[in-house]
C-alpha cells in the first residue's frame, strides 16, 4: 500500500517538475548576471578548499582507523610514540621502514598525528619503555613472549579479519597453536610479497611441513620444486571448509583449476574420475609415472577383472612374460587401448579409446 502511495506521488512529482521546466525560459528572461552568479557556486582559487576537501581523502585508507591496540596485561600504560620505542629499538625499526605497514602507516600518521605506528601491534608502551624485562608489558608475537596467542592473532585480526582468513577460527593451524608471526613477519621484508617470515611461501610451510616439500621431490610431481606451484595454489593456510585447508569444495575442484580439461563434460564418463583424483593420483608426488598412486595395470586391476575381455582366451594365464604375453599388460598395458582414461567423447564408444 505505501509502496503505491510512494510511486504516485513520485508520478506527480515528475509532472510539477515538467511544468516548472516549460515555465523555465520566462523566469530566465528576468535574470541578470549578478542573479546568475549568485546561483553558482563559490569559487575560491585560493586552494584553500581543495586542501580542505583532500583532507576527506584517507591518506592510507587500509591505516586511517588504527588504533592502539589492547592489552590487558598493561592495562594501565599509556601510548608513548615511536620516536620513544626507536631510541631503544633502532636496528627493528630500521628494517620494519620499507613494510607495507611502516609506508602505511607512517602516510596516515602524517596526516593525521593520533595514528600510532609501532603501538598499532605491540600496544601502549609507557609501561615497557620503564621496565623493559617487565613480562608482557608490550604486545609480544614471539614464542617466548608473555602475551598470550590469542592476543597477539587478536591484534592482527583487528585489521585482517574475514577475506582468506573467514574460517581461521577452528582451522586446524589454530587449533594447533600456530601464531600468525609463525608464517608472517611484518617487521622486515623476507619474502617478495605477502611478508612471510621465510623467503618463500614453500620456504615458510616447510618450516614444519618439510616431509611433504620433500614429496614434491619424487619422479613424478607438479612444478613446485621449481618454483612454478605454491602450497597456497591448493590450500588456504589461514583456515578452509574443506579439509585438509583445501581451498575449494571438493579435491577435483582444485585438480580443475589448472586441468580444467579434466572437468569434461564427457560424453562417456569414467566413474572414478568424477569421484575422485586422488583415487589413482597423490597431489604431492610419486615414484610412479603421472603421479599415479600404483603403477598400471595393477591400478586398474584393483577395480577390473580381466573377466569378459575380448581377446581373453588368447592369454588365459594373463601374464606380462612368456611366449605369448597378455598384451593387455605389456608397455603402456591398459593405457594402449584404453588412452582416454579420464573419459572420451569419442565416437569408438564408451571403453575409452583413442
Ligand atoms: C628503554 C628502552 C626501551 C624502550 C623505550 C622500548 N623498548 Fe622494547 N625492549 C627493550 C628491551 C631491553 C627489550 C628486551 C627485553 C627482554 O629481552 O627481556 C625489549 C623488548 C621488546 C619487545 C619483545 C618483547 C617480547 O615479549 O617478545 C618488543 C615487541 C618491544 N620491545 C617493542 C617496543 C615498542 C613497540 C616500544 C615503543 C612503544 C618499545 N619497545 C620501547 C627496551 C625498550
Ligand atoms: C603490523 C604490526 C607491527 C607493527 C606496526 C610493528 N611491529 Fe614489531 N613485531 C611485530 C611482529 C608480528 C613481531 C614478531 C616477529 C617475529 O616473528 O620475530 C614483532 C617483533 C618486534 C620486536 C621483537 C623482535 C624480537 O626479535 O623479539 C621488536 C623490538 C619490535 N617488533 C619493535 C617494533 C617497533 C619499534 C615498531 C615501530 C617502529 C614495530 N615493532 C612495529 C608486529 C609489528
Ligand atoms: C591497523 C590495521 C592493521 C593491523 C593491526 C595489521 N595490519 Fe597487516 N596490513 C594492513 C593493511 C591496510 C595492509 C595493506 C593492504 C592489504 O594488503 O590488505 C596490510 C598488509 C598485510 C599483509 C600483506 C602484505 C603484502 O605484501 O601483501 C600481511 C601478510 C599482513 N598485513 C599481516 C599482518 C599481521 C601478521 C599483523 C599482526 C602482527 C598485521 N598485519 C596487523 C593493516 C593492518
Ligand atoms: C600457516 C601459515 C600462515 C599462518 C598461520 C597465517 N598466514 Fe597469512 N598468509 C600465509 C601465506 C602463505 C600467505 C600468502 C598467500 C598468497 O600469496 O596467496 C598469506 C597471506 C596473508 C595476507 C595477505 C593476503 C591476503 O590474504 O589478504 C594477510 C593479510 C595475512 N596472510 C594475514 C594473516 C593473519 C592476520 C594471520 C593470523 C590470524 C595469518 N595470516 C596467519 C600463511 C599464513
Ligand atoms: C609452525 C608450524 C607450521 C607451519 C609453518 C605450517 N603448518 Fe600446516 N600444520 C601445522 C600443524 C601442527 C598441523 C596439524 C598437524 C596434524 O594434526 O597432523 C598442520 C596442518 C596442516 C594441514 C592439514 C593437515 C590435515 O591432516 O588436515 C595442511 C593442509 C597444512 N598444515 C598446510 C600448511 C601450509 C600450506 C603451510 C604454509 C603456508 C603450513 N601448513 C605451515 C603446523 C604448521
Ligand atoms: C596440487 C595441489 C596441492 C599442492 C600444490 C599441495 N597440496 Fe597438500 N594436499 C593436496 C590434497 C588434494 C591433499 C589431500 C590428500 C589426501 O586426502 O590424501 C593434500 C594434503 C596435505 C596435507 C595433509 C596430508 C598429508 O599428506 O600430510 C598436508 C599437511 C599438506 N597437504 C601440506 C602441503 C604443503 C606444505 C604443500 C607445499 C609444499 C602442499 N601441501 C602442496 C593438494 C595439494
Ligand atoms: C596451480 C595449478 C595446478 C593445480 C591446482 C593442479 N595441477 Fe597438476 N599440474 C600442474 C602443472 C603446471 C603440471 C605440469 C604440466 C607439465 O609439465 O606439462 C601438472 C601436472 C600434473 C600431472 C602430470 C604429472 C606428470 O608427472 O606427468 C598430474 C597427474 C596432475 N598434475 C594431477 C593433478 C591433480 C590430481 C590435481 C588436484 C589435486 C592437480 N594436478 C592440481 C598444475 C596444477
Ligand atoms: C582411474 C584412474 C584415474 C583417475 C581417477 C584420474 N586419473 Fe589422471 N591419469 C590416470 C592415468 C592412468 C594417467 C596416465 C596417462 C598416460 O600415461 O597416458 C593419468 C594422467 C593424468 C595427467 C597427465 C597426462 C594428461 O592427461 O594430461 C593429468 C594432468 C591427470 N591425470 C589429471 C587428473 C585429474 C585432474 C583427475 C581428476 C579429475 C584425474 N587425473 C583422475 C588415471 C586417472
Ligand atoms: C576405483 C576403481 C576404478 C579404477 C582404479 C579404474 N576403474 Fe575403470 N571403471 C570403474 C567403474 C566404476 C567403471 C564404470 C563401470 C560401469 O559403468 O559398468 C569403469 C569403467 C571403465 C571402462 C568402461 C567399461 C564399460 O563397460 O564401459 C573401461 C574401459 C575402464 N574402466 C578402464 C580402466 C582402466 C584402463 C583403468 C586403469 C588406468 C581403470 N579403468 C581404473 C572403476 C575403476
Ligand atoms: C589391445 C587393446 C586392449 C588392451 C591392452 C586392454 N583392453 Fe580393455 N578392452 C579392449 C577392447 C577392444 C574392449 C571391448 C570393446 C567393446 O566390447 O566394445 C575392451 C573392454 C574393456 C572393458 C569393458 C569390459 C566389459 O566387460 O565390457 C574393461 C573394464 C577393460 N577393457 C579394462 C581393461 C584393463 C583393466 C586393461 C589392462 C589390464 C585393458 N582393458 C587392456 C581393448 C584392450
């Protein structure tokens, strides 16, 4: 009902307008320069206004609402500035000067003067600067400091909350204790991008995950050894639905990403395939050809019966050796006949010949 009220009045609203425009040229006759220009606008070349709109600008959008961040175990300090923490830490603060963070935030503080810098992360520094072996007295994110984890992932989460890290909470890495400074360390420049606390993104997971860098050096694997490939290329780090911190819904969600031919659609479809990848291949690497899990045919077989076979009573004792091999077993076995293993379209039919 209000709705329609609202679309009529907007109707009438439209007509009184066009009526007030046809009367528009008469009341233009009467009007002299000074009412022209008493209708326009000020305009002030002095540059004064655009300095104060630009000030409407946020000098670093990202930085402009930082804060000093909590501390409830110096409840009492008080913020005392960075000039004050780089009289005592000025080698830290040389390195942290080229971070995304230090540019950031320094661009915001200079426009406006109550943005903290270092106080952002480590908290009010009135208490540490008077006691500096005082426990906890600054926000710490090493393992040895005083502040607790939750704290410290507390205080980078104010600004990075939601994005990759929406299913941080209750992933297995903070379940597991892992602090964002065990991957990320803001105070210097390691890695390229993303501030991580080793040079690579596969540098810093293998600082615990090193047996499965380690897989990535078997026969067959994908190109992250040589630096093609990432471990975040398939997993998100900070959390995922799906486990093991896969970044997609299903495994051959991921596959399809880069092998989007895989994802068909075929007109003859291999059941397994569309079940699962990695029921014939392992994502990390593999001393098997093509990152198969078992070698062929022996990976077929663990599925197919040589029973009803066309040429079976040719080599009834299916073996690879002999006068006569099976040659169903022998060289590329299955994959000779059978080479379009993740499903065809071809008009051969549905056994997945070339
Ligand atoms: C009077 C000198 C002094 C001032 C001022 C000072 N610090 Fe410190 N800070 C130290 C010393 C000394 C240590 C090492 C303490 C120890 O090892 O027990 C330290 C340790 C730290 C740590 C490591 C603590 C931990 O638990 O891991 C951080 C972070 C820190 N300071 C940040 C700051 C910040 C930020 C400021 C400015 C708000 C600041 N400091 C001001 C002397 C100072
Ligand atoms: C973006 C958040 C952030 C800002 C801003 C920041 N720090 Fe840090 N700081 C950290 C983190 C995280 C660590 C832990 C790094 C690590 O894993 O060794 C750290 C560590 C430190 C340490 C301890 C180093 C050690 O080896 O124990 C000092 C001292 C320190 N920061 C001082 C400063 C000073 C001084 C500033 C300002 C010039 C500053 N920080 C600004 C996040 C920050
Ligand atoms: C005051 C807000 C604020 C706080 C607190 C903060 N950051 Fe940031 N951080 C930013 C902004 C803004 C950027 C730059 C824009 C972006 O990449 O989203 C950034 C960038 C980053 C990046 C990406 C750098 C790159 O090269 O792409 C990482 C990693 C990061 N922060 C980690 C942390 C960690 C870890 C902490 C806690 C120790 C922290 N941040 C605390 C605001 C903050
Ligand atoms: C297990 C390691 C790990 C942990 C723990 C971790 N990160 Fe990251 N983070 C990474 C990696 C690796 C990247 C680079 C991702 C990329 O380049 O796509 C990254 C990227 C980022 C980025 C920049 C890109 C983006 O997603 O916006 C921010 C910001 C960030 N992390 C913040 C955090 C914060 C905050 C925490 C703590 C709550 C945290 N990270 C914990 C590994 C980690
Ligand atoms: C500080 C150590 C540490 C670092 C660094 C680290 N992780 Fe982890 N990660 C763990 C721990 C601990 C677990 C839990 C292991 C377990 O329960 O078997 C885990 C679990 C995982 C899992 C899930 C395993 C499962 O069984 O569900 C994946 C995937 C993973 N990490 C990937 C990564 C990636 C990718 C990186 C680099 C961006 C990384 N981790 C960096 C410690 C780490
Ligand atoms: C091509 C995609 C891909 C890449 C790249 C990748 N993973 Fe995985 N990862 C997977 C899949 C898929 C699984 C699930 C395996 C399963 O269920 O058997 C997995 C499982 C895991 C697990 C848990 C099971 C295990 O094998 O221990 C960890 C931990 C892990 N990955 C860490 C890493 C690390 C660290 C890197 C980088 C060195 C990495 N992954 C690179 C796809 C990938
Ligand atoms: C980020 C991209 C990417 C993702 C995601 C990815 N791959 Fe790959 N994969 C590659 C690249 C690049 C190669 C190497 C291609 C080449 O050398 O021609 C490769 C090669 C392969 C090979 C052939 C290996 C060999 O030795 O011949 C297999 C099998 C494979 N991938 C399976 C998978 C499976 C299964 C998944 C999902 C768990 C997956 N891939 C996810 C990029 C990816
Ligand atoms: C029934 C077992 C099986 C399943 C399931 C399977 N593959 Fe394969 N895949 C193979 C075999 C066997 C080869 C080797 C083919 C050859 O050497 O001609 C192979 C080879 C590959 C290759 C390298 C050669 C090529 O064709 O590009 C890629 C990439 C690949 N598979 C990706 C995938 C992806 C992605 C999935 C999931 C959508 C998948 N595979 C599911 C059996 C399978
Ligand atoms: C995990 C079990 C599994 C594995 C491993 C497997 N398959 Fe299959 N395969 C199936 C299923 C299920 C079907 C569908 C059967 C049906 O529709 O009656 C199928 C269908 C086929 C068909 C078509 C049969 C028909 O009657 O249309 C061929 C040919 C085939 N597979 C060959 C292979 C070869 C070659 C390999 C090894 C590279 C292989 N399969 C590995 C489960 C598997
Ligand atoms: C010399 C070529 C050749 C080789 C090698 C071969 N096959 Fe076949 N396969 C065929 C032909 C031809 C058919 C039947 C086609 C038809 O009936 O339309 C067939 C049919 C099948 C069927 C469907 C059977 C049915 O009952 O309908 C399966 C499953 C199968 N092959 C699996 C395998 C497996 C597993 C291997 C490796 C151990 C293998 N094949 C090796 C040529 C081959």
């Amino acid at each position: 009902m209000t709705r329609h009220t609202a679309t009529l009045a907007g109707t009438w609203g439209r007509r009184l307008a066009l009526l007030a425009l046809l009367a528009l040229p008469s009341v233009h006759a009467q009007q002299t320069r000074e009412d022209l220009a008493r209708q326009l606008p000020a305009s002030d070349l002095s540059g004064a206004q655009a300095q104060r709109s630009a000030r409407q600008f946020l000098a670093a959008p990202g930085f402009a609402l930082a804060r000093v961040a909590d501390n409830p175990l110096a409840a009492t300090a008080t913020p005392v500035g960075e000039k004050v923490c780089i009289a005592c830490h000025q080698l830290e603060s040389e390195h942290f000067t080229h971070t995304v963070h230090a540019l950031g935030l320094h661009a915001a503080a200079k426009a406006d003067p109550a943005i903290p810098v270092c106080e952002t992360c480590h908290g009010p520094g009135s208490a540490h600067a008077q006691d500096p072996a005082g426990k906890g007295l600054i926000l710490g994110f090493t393992r040895s400091s005083a502040t607790p984890l939750a704290q410290q992932t507390r205080t980078c989460l104010t600004c990075h909350e939601g994005g990759a890290r929406d299913h941080w909470a209750g992933s297995i890495h903070q379940r597991n204790d892992l602090s964002c400074s065990d991957c990320h360390n803001p105070m210097a420049t390691f890695s390229g991008e993303g501030l991580l606390a080793k040079r690579s993104i596969n540098d810093t997971c293998a600082q615990c995950h090193n047996d499965v860098r380690m897989e990535f050096g078997r026969r067959s694997h994908m190109p992250l050894a040589e630096g093609q490939m990432s471990c975040v290329d398939c997993h998100n780090p900070h959390g995922s639905l799906t486990a093991p911190l896969l970044k997609t819904a299903t495994v051959n969600e991921t596959c399809y990403q880069c092998h989007a031919e895989k994802r068909g659609p075929f007109l003859f479809e291999h059941a397994p395939v569309r079940q699962n990848c990695l029921t014939c291949h392992t994502p990390h690497g593999s001393n098997q050809h093509a990152l198969l899990v078992a070698p062929v045919p022996f990976l077929c077989q663990q599925c197919h019966s040589q029973l009803g076979h066309p040429n079976d009573l040719l080599t009834p004792q299916s073996l690879a050796n002999g006068a006569h091999p099976d040659e169903r077993l022998i060289g590329r076995a299955c994959l000779t006949c059978h080479a379009q293993i993740h499903g065809s379209n071809a008009p051969s039919g549905p056994k997945f010949h070339e």
